[in-house]
C-alpha cells in the first residue's frame, strides 16, 4: 500500500471528516501511475490533506485531530485545509433500513 493510501485511510477514519476533497479545480490530489489519490498532495516539503466535514462538526477541532493523527506517519508539516460542509451523518436507529438510498 502506498504511503498516500495509508494517509487517506487515516484521515478518512477521523470523527466529523465527511470525505477528501480535490479542491476547487480538481488540483489537490496525489498522481500515481494509472491513478491518482484526491484530496491529499504529499509533497518533498509538506503535505496537504484537503477535506470536507460534516455539519456540526467543530471544524478547527476536526483539522486539528486530522493533523495529530497524521504526526509520525509523514515527514513534513501538514497543512489542512477544509473545502466543504457535508450535511450531518445520517444515524439511523439499530435495524433500519433506509427508505431510499442516494
């Protein structure tokens, strides 16, 4: 797995983040061969991670645990940027079905 997989993996498992986000022209992104990872561009110097959250999420608490949580695993600052609100998390009942899906 590639260094820019695990880091998406992590940011993604972060609590209010709703998604990565590409930015506004589609520049925010990783280039592998066949490929490419949006929303995180590692770089020689840094690494950007650009994200969406959910509604109602603290978003400079949601950027600051994504930042912790990527401490150690790369090498350089890590700068977050949030590019959109998602509407809130949909947290249906235990044993419900939703009536339609998107």
């Amino acid at each position: 797995m590639e260094l820019v997989d695990q880091v998406a993996a992590v940011v993604l498992a972060v609590p209010g983040v709703a998604g990565l986000h590409g930015g506004l022209f589609g520049e925010a992104a990783t280039y592998l061969p066949g490929r490419r990872v949006r929303g995180i561009r590692l770089q020689h110097d840094s690494t950007e991670v650009h994200l969406a959250v959910f509604y109602g999420s603290d978003v400079r608490l949601t950027a600051a645990a994504v930042r912790a949580a990527l401490t150690g695993m790369v090498p350089t600052p890590i700068h977050v940027t949030v590019e959109d609100i998602a509407p809130a998390e949909n947290k249906a009942p235990a044993g419900s079905t939703p009536s339609t899906q998107r």
